[in-house]
C-alpha cells in the first residue's frame, strides 16, 4: 500500500468563533472520518490537528519569521497519514475528511525506500 498525505486547508475565523458545542460538532466529525478510513480498506497512519497559523514561524534562507510567510484566506490546520491501494481509493477516503471550511489536498508520499 502506498502512502497519502490528507491536508487540511480551512479558514481559520470560524474556528475562532466557535463556542464548546459546535467545536465538539467538529471533533465528532472528525472521530467518525477515522473509522471510515479502515470502513474504506484505507489504514491510518497519523494525524493530528495544527495549533493557528499566528504560532508559526517561517524560515526562508537564513531570515526567521514569525507567523505565517503569506496572507492566504485558508491555512494549513491539520493532517492525515494513510496508507491506500492506490490514488483512486486515497481520494474516496480524502472525500469523507470533514472540513466544512475549506477543502483538502491529497498527496502521495514520495517513497524513497529504492535509492
């Protein structure tokens, strides 16, 4: 099985202004995409959310900057690992990744394991 990555690209702001039920709407949803993904034949490898984009810090050359490098209307808030048949079986599962915000982008892990 080959390796995709899941990523999240959501607006941040809704997130911001969510109070304890919606957030718990959210993780709800969240819990139920992972066990889909085996429901799917798919595996889970990792996953984990991203604190804001205000906590990061790019590096570009040698120049340190604090927060995120570009103004965009979506972010990068979080990530799958999974492991697929194949991009057509990846992309079904990527389907089902809540983000009611934005999207999702899959991308195949390079597999570097043949020198």
């Amino acid at each position: 099985m080959a390796e995709y990555m899941i990523l999240i690209y959501e607006q941040e702001k809704p997130y911001q202004d969510m109070d304890a039920a919606e957030g718990r709407q959210i993780l709800d949803s969240h819990m139920r995409f992972i066990g889909q993904i085996s429901e799917l034949g798919g595996t889970l490898v990792a996953g984990n959310p991203l604190e804001s984009s205000a906590t990061a810090t790019t590096i570009r050359s040698d120049v340190v900057t604090d927060g995120p490098f570009t103004e965009t209307k979506e972010v990068l808030g979080g990530y799958y690992l999974i492991q697929a048949r194949d991009l057509d079986q990846a992309l079904e599962i990527a389907k089902l990744c809540p983000a009611p915000y934005g999207g999702v982008e899959v991308r195949p892990i390079r597999d570097l394991s043949g020198g």
